[in-house]
C-alpha cells in the first residue's frame, strides 16, 4: 500500500487525481447506483452536524475567491484551514465533531468535517482496511468511493484513504456530479477514539473541487505543532509488494518491470483464436469472446472493460479501454510520462509499478508503458500475483482525452500471466473510423521526418540514392509495361493494378505473406491544393517533411534531379522501420520522383514506392529497374485500360470484384480467417466482409456469434457454384463494435455448398449499414468462390440445424409443416372475465382495461390493454374486423401474398412469421404469425391471428395477442389461455355507427377516376401510388412494410422524414415513457387523429393536455363527411 504524509503535495495530487480520472487495470470498477442527495456525507451516528452556510454557494461552478484567504482554525486537536466567512462551533469540552458547509440551496458547493469516532461508533462499522468498508461508505454518501489504496499520516494517525465521484440528483430536476473523499485512522487511539475526515462537493467541477480537497486536506496537522514547521517530504511513489525471503532488501524492483516490456509484443491487431475485438476511444483491442463486457463509456470518465473469470480457477483476466480527460490532468499538473502520473498509476495498483522509457506507435499515437507485477499487497486478493501492462497516449485526441488500453492477469503462474497480458497487448490496433488512404494519397498525419538524424545514417540514404539509375525506358524481361498520367513505367509480375477513371492517378501493389513482404507503387497528378500541406515547392527544406506523413518513415531530398522525357524529377529517398506484424516485416525503402515545375494544367507529377519487409539490397535492385523503366507513353496511347482485378478474401477460397471506387481500407487476417472494410478512400467503411474456415466447427455456433437472429435461409448460385445465403441481424457493427439487435445491422452470411466430413469448409459474410442492405445484394454477384481441392457435395441435412434456428427465432414450426390446430376450451381460467364484440366472444384478465372501441361501418375494433406496477404494457388482446372495402385499402389482404409477413412485421416493429398453427370461427379459418425480440431488456412476443379468407358475409377479423416483460412461459401461458376461449363467427352488430369523419379533406382534390385499361404497373408500383395517393402517414408505413426496399422505397422514406417520422426499420431504441397519461397523449399526437383525442379526454378528462385535445378535436372536425381510410396498424 502506498503511504505519504499527510502534507506531502505530491500525495495530494495524486489523490486528487485517482478521484477525478477512472484508471483502469487495477481496482474493480464499480457502477453508479441511483441514490437520492445525500444531506451529509456522513449519517447521524459519525457525521458532524452541518452548519447553516456559512458562506453564499455560487450560482454556477466556480473556484474559490483567490483573493480571500482561507481561516486557520483549531478543533479536536488538530490545526486545518476552512473556506473564508465560514464559521465553526465554538470549541467546547465534550465536542466530537467540527463541520462548514457552502453548499446553498441549489445544491452546489462544498462539505468539510472532521470527527472522533467512539467505541459504539466504530464498532457499528466494518474495520477501516475492510472490503466491506468502500460499500459501507458509498451508502452512508451517496456517492460510490472504492479504496484509492492511499495511506497518510497525521501526527500519530494512520489514515486510510477512500474517495470517488458520481452523480447525484439536483433539487430542481437532473443530476449533479458530486465527489467524496473520506480519510478513516486505521486504529483508535489510547482513548480508544477513531479519527473520520470528510470533503464532499458537489456541481464545482473536477478541477475545482480536487484545489479544495487538496487545500482543506492540506492544511490539516497536529494542533502542537509548531506554525511554519517544514512540511514532511513526501515518500516515493511506488507501491512495493513484499518480497521472497531469497530476495535482497536493497533489490532494484524497476529492473524485472523493465524486462517484461522489452520482452511485450508490438500491437499489431493480432486476434486470437476465440476472441473477438471491440472498438472504442480510437483503439481496438481483443478479447475472449466469452468475456463478460461492461460498458461505460457514456459516464464522465468513460470505460470500456472485458472480465474473464473462469468458474472456480480463482483466475481473473481484466481488459480495458478508456479516456482520460486531459484538462482534468492539467489542471493537476501533471500527464502521461511525468512522474506525478506514475505516482498516480502506482499509488492503485497494489504491485511494484514501473514507466518504461521505451515508447511505442498505435497507428500514428505514441503511446507510454506502465507495468506492474508481484504478489498483491492489499485485499482484495492479496497475496495473490497480478501482472498489469498499460498502454497510454502521450498525446491528448482533438477532443481533449488520452486513450488508454490495457490488460491484467491475476492469479495465474508468472509465464502464464504474461503471455495473457501479451495476447492482449498484441491485439491493440487503431479504431478503424476513417479510410486508410492508398500510397498515392494523403495518409493520416504522423510526426515529421526528424530533423536530429546522425550523420552515420546519411551515408546510408546517399548510398541508395546514388545505387539508382537515370530513366530510360528499359524493360525488365517478365514485367508488365503500364501507362498512365503521360508516362511509361515496368510492373513486377503478379500485382494488383488500378487506374483513376479520370487518369488523375495509378495504385499498384500486392503482397506475399508468406515472405512477409510487401509493394505499393503508383502516382499521381497533384493540383496546387493538393500540394498546399508541404509548405513549400519541391526541392525546399519541409518537402521531405510532407513525404513522409505518405510514407510513414523518414524522407530525405537526395538532391539529384533525373530527366524523365521533358520533366525535370526530384529525387527523394524513403527509409526506415514501421511496426512488424506476423504478415510483414518492418524494414522499409523507398523512393519519390517529383515534377520540379507543374504542367500546363497547373499539376504536379509524383511517383514512387515503397518496399516492406525487403532486405535494403532486395528493395534497392527492384527500385533502380522500376526507375530504369520510365519514359513517355507513347503519343496516341488511350488511358491505360485495367480489368477489374479480383481482391482476395481467403486465399484459396475466395475473392471479390471490387465496384469502380470501392476499395479495401482495412483488414485483419490470419490463417484461417479475414476481416475486410470496405468503402470510398476518405469516407467511412460501407461494408465489411468476414470470411473464414470452419474447420469442423459446427456452423450453428458461427452464426450464434455473427447474428442476434436468423432471419431467412434462401438457395442461389454464385459465379455457377451453389450456394446457400442465410439473412440476420449481426452482433458487430461496420465499425467492429458490439451492437445490440434494436441496431437491425443488416447481415448475409454465404455458405458454399461444399463439404468435408458432412460439413461446410468456409463461409463469408457481407455486413452494411440500418437500411443499405441494396449495397449488400450488389455485393454478392461479385463474389468469386472457389473449391478448395478434396471438398465434395453437402447432404440437404447439412442446414438442418439452421432451419431450427429459425423457427426458434420466428417461434415457426418449420417449412413444410402440417397445420397445427389450436385448442378451443369454453372454460374461462379464473381471474378472467368474457368479452363479446362483433360476433366472437373471448376471456380475458378481468385488469385488463379498454383501450379503444371503434363502432364504425368500416372501422369495427376492440383493443384491451393491462399495465405492470411500473405502469409498462404487459399484455394486449385487439380484435379488429374487416369490411370488402377496409381490407381493400389496406397495402395486402390475405396470408398468401408475397411479403404480407413482413407487413405485419412493420405494423408490430417486431419481425414475424407464419407459424403454421390455424384456428376456426365459424367459416373463417385464421392463420398464426408469430414473432418475439428482446427490447430494452424486456422480452416482447407477438402472436397476429389472420382471416385466411372472408366469411360468407364477407367479414374478416383480424386478432393480435401481445405480452412485454414476462416470462417465456407467463407469455405463453397467457396466449393459450385468450385462444382457447375465443368462439363464434364474425358479424356486424346492428348498433354499428356510420363512419365519422376524422380528418380534413383537400381544399382542391380533383376527383378520382378509374382508367377503364387495367394498369401494367408492377404491385410494388401500385402500392406506392396508392398510398402516395392516401396521403396518410399509416399508408405509407404500411408500403414500407411490404416493401421495404421497392423502387420507391426511398420516396416513401423521404416524405415520412419530411413529417418527422422515422421509419420502423430505421429506429433506434429510446428511453421508454413510463407516465400512462403521457403515453397516452403521445398516443393521441402520434395518431393525429380524432379518435386519438376522443380517447385521451374519456381516460383524462382533467388531464395536463385536456384542453389542447380539445382545441384539436375542433380543429380537426370537417365541415361534411369525408370516405374513411384506416389505419393499416391492428395494433399500435
């Protein structure tokens, strides 16, 4: 444990610190529980009595006035200072407690008290150094606190530290962020009393409130002490875990530390076999994919953490990413690679903590080592050893935070420890958010070329620089000659070659993973802008510079000039080391030929290339005959023409045409899998690819993984090679960030239909954007699938277990199924109450509540609804019957029409599918569509019972049976219970109502006429007039229902948007509404309608929007009748 005098600046700072920023990898974060606002940091039995404020709390945050000084004060044996104005209790024998406050009646400012604990007291509480103590405390504030692992002394007190930050409620709505500090003597004294310091503040801001914790805690000592006595010099801030008895006492702890970072792997998105990688903060990191995740990255020190601990092993690996704020560590004084930091990291960690002096790259991020490892020596786990390696920006991000990853191991041997905390480390890459650009674009900016390079390393650029020929169109034998942009040039065999549309550029390159070596070659016609970041011409001293940000190693001007038909080039030399990864090695060389003087059009003419993982020699000798072969393309020569090149996926086994435009902007790979980003250079991915070997896993498990649900499985060809291409909805974002099914990321898995042992050798999925999954079916023609040697035909039983998954998602009884027929019961469960409308007769809770009861000639519904003690929906029962001339305005009429699930699937917002169950009434046969999902954490299901056909007085019902928040069997139950008591035969009662108006008509609507030549257009045409033609918002999220991707999807979207609504299938999840009145209004201004208000006034009549429904209804009440068109939703 970390010990510092109680007035050692340092130790202050670093408290401070621990309380303000989240520092992953060495305490066990804890969430924020909703607590109410604390009336004082401690409760009545140990915490002083408040005084009124003494002092006016500020309007808004705000540091204390600096030009009033702070009063020194002496109670209960000590000296401290208290803000100025405040005032304290007279000094009295028998006092126990002294307290200030400036907290006002917004709740903002600052609590300070000091107290002695007595016998009762103390034992009434778990022991200072407890695990039960940190709990104990954050119910007693309000406020989480953990241990900070900090110990202080006080005249002859040992304090232990306990501190944290949440946020509280506000008097007046919303939440304020509040902090907690408490510092608890580890042991009573002679008089057997407990020494309980406390600081709370609350809406001051971090920086603020850390100057006053740091100033009240500061000035506290010993009341005999005399005024101006030096202050102790603060203990080093390193925590020491004890060491073996073999160990010598004067061991240097720092030297093993350092070790294991030499021997840590560089980050090179390396995945693991069973782990899966997670986005966040700009890094992206591995781990096991059975991790448990906890994410809180919304919170005001955002943490994205992994935990993996085995049942039993009494092992734990934890992996993290996080932010820290950068003003919050400036305001302190202190950042990433100074000492105060390391005093910071070290003061939790509980283990020998060291900062390497060695800095490493993630993508163009310097980032600084921590490391810790040794026995534990404080609970929790103490004893146990912990190895710990963190990884954090030197530099702040544009939003002002230092990204962090890291990873801890404990309870592991040592050797196992570390290779854990290594895979982790290995995995570390960028967050892949913006296009990787080619090697003739701009690159993301990395530092410039250093400027202090000594003079032993010229010799080495001028040796290459002078190895290089003149230009002079010469060949070499085997390689492939290429014009482009005016010039002439040599193309080793064997790599892949793009060319601009417009002739502005030339991308060649390729790679062998095998010799882990790698060319990008090519050029560019530079307009002046382009040249505008190289702060000058070329051949000036910061040109190089603005190389290598392209190249990603130092550049240097060679100061040679070759002639390449009329053009004078620059020459420029590229050298150094980039990062190794298990497909390339580290050592590049290159080189950059620059037009001196722009052409006519003002552009200038950059070629060049890079080597990787080539010998310096290797790389030198293909250099000099790629500049060998350069002269002008011929005069009449067209635009180099280039066949689409086929990009490989998994070598072996597939590959993909690219789209004009489209490129590869990032990939993972390794020997069985890949992971592909695609998109436009510059702009975001749109789509990514997955392709991998099952290598006899059951593919069953791989979609679990990849898809939330199985959608649909469909047969097709590929390229002439079957295949079978299995719809869902993917786990992982385009971004590769865990995304949860409301996301309806859009997924199509592929599976070739090829075997070996009976099972599928590989699939690949295709992953786009909520809503683009047009961009996805434009990807599958492009994809060239091949058969790896010894694969044969697939048995049909091969996707048994796939057809099982959708009906287990879907609740179907499977393709091909014989009707299931639903029981019928009279008996009425108990607790129940009959319900007769419109001929059928049903049982339902007798809490269930009408909802809606529509008597209309056209319009005939009865909607019952029941509300759970938090006043959520649990379970709706709504019967609605159809007239010829309402279920002819509706976008699909019977079961048997194309896409009339998915209709119902936009009405409910939950997908659905027929289930093959069927029910009589009578002469109807009603057919069953079911669905489930899990929404906001509640399981909804979904159960439409649809008229396969009119009655024989041409009435159709419509039943819809819903349940949110119960259990699978609850919900079940409570549909089995509603069919079974459903009878009768649909019929129009004789008290139905004409229908009444409920909407304007247009002031100058032609009137509509029937063309005697039935239309050619297509059903999905059709439709689309047809609601277009409507007008209403329910016809046209009734056309997206049925086609949500027809031609005139896009046009139905746009007007939709145009009136504020967000179609189904685009909608993200929102915070749900728990106020019934509120839903209900919302209701009524969701459906606009009159109906809508009729009902909000019957359940509200002194309602909070009682008079606006009625200034509505008037509003909304036509001057004569208008035909009637229905809602399309049988159940909102």
């Amino acid at each position: 444990m970390t010990a510092f005098s109680l007035r050692g600046s340092t130790a202050l700072v670093a408290l401070s610190v621990s309380l303000t920023i989240a520092v992953p990898f060495t305490a066990v974060g804890q969430s924020s529980p909703e607590v109410t606002a604390p009336e004082a940091p401690i409760p009545e039995i140990v915490a002083p009595q408040v005084a009124e404020p003494a002092i006016a709390a500020p309007a808004a945050p705000a540091a204390p006035a600096a030009e009033a000084p702070w009063q020194t004060v002496t109670r209960l044996g000590l000296r401290f200072e208290v803000p100025p104005g405040a005032v304290l209790p007279d000094a009295a024998e028998g006092l126990r407690e002294a307290a200030v406050s400036t907290i006002g009646a917004n709740g903002v400012g600052a609590r300070m008290g000091i107290r002695l604990l007595d016998t009762a007291e103390r034992e009434s509480m778990p022991a200072p150094d407890a695990p039960e103590m940190a709990a104990f405390l954050s119910d007693l504030s309000g406020v989480p606190v953990t241990a900070t692992g900090v110990e202080m002394t006080l005249g002859t007190w040992r304090l232990i530290a306990y501190g944290g930050s949440g946020a509280i409620p506000a008097s007046g709505g919303g939440t304020l962020d509040a902090r907690m500090l408490y510092l608890i003597s580890a042991e009573p004294d002679a008089n057997g009393q407990a020494l309980m310091v406390a600081v709370f503040s609350a809406g001051l801001g971090d920086g603020v409130a850390a100057e006053l914790e740091a100033h009240f805690i500061g000035s506290l000592a010993p009341a005999d002490d005399m005024p101006g006595a030096e202050a102790e010099e603060p203990e080093a801030a390193t925590a020491t875990a004890p060491e073996p008895p073999a160990a010598s006492a004067e061991a240097d702890p720092t030297a093993p530390l350092l070790a294991a970072v030499e021997a840590m792997p560089l980050p090179a998105r390396v995945t693991p076999e069973g782990w899966e990688r997670h986005s966040a903060f700009g890094l992206s990191v591995a781990a096991p994919a059975e991790a448990e995740m906890t994410d809180r990255s919304n919170r005001r020190n955002p943490e994205v953490s992994f935990r993996l601990r085995p049942d039993g092993s009494g092992t734990e690996l934890r992996i993290a990413l996080a932010a820290m704020s950068a003003e919050e560590l400036s305001a302190l004084g202190i950042a990433p690679g100074t000492p105060g930091f390391l005093e910071m990291i070290a003061q939790g960690a509980g283990i020998p903590t060291a900062e390497s002096p060695r800095r490493i790259l993630v993508g163009d991020r310097g980032m600084v080592i921590y490391v810790g490892m040794g026995l534990r020596e404080r609970q929790p786990n103490r004893g146990e050893y912990e190895h710990t390696l963190s990884l954090i920006a030197e530099e702040p991000d544009a939003e002002g935070n230092y990204a962090v990853v890291g990873a801890t191991a404990r309870g592991y041997a040592p050797d196992e420890a570390e290779t854990l905390v290594n895979q982790v480390i290995a995995s570390v890459a960028p967050e892949i958010v913006e296009a990787a650009p080619a090697t003739t674009e701009t690159p993301p900016e990395t530092g410039p070329a250093t400027e202090d390079a000594t003079d032993d390393t010229t010799s080495g650029f001028d040796a290459i620089a002078a190895a290089l020929p003149a230009p002079s169109g010469t060949m070499p034998e085997g390689w492939d000659a290429v014009e482009a942009m005016g010039v002439r040039m040599a193309v080793p065999p064997g790599l892949d070659v793009e060319a601009d549309p417009e002739g502005r550029g030339l991308d060649i390159g390729g790679r062998d993973e095998a010799a882990r070596t790698e060319i990008e070659m090519g050029g560019v016609l530079a307009a002046p802008d382009r040249l505008a970041p190289f702060d000058g011409p070329p051949g000036s001293p910061r040109f190089a510079e603005g190389l290598a940000r392209w190249a990603r190693v130092e550049v240097r001007d060679s100061g040679r000039e070759l002639p390449l038909g009329g053009r004078s080039m620059r020459l420029y030399i590229a050298s150094g080391e980039q990062e190794e990864t298990p497909q390339l090695g580290g050592r590049v060389t290159g080189f950059y030929l620059v037009s001196m003087q722009p052409d006519a059009a003002g552009d200038t003419l950059i070629l060049g290339g890079a080597f990787r993982g080539y010998a310096e020699a290797d790389a030198v000798a293909l250099i000099g005959q790629i500049v060998a072969s350069l002269g002008d393309a011929a005069p009449s020569a067209a635009p180099v023409a280039v066949a689409v090149a086929e990009t490989p996926i998994l070598p072996g086994f597939a590959a993909i045409r690219l789209p004009a435009g489209v490129t590869v902007l990032q990939e993972d790979r390794n020997e069985r899998s890949a992971d592909l980003f695609l998109g436009e250079a510059g702009a975001p991915p749109q789509t990514r690819l997955n392709a991998g070997r099952l290598m006899g896993r059951p593919l069953e498990r791989q979609l679990d993984r990849m898809l939330h649900e199985v959608d649909a499985l469909t047969e097709a060809e590929i390229g002439g090679m079957p295949v079978w291409v299995i719809h869902g909805t993917a786990t992982h974002s385009l971004e590769d960030r865990p995304a949860d099914a409301a996301a309806r990321i859009p997924a199509q898995l592929v599976v070739p239909q090829l075997c070996e042992e009976g099972a599928p050798v590989y699939l690949l999925g295709i992953l786009g954007a909520p809503g683009d999954e047009a961009r996805i079916d434009a990807m599958l023609p492009q994809l060239v699938l091949q058969r790896p040697e010894g694969a044969g035909e697939c048995p049909p039983s091969v996707m048994d277990g796939v057809r099982a998954m959708i009906a287990a998602d879907t609740g179907t009884s499977g393709t091909g199924a014989a009707p299931i027929t639903l029981p019928q019961s009279p008996a009425v469960p108990e607790g129940w109450a009959r319900h007769s409308r419109f001929g059928l007769t049903f049982a339902a809770p007798a809490e269930m509540e009408m909802r809606r009861e529509r008597l209309l000639a056209d319009r005939m519904e009865y909607w019952l609804q029941a509300r759970d003690g938090a006043g959520e929906v649990s379970e709706e029962i709504s019967l609605r019957i159809f007239t010829p001339t309402s279920l002819g305005d509706m976008p699909l009429q019977t079961p048997d029409q194309p896409g009339f699930a998915a209709m119902l699937s936009g009405f409910g917002e939950i997908t659905v599918a027929e289930s093959g169950e069927r029910m009589v009434l009578g002469d109807v046969t009603l057919r069953a569509f079911r669905g489930d999902s899990n929404i906001d954490g509640r399981l909804v299901r979904l159960l439409y019972l649809i008229a396969e056909a009119p009655s024989a007085n041409g009435l159709s019902p419509w039943l819809v049976v819903r349940s949110a928040g119960q259990t699978s069997d609850a919900a079940l139950g409570f549909e089995r219970d509603v069919l079974a008591s459903l009878s009768g035969s649909p019929e129009i009662p004789p008290q139905t109502e004409e229908p009444a108006p409920d909407r304007t008509p247009p002031t100058a609507e032609p009137p509509r006429t029937q063309s005697p030549v039935a239309s050619t257009a297509s059903p999905e045409a059709q439709a689309f007039q047809a609601a277009r033609t409507d007008g209403s918002t329910e016809a046209l999220l009734a056309y997206l229902a049925a086609y949500p991707r027809g031609l005139h999807s896009g046009d139905a979207r746009t007007m939709l948007r145009e009136r504020g609504i967000v179609p189904p299938d685009e909608r993200r999840p929102i915070a749900p509404v728990t106020d019934p009145e509120a839903m209900d209004w919302q209701r009524a201004l969701d459906e606009a309608r009159m109906e809508g208000f009729w009902t909000y006034l019957k359940m509200w009549p002194q309602g909070l929007h009682a008079d606006e429904a009625r200034a509505r209804l008037d509003q909304l009440r036509p001057p004569a009748p208008v035909p009637y068109a229905p809602s399309p939703r049988p159940m909102k």
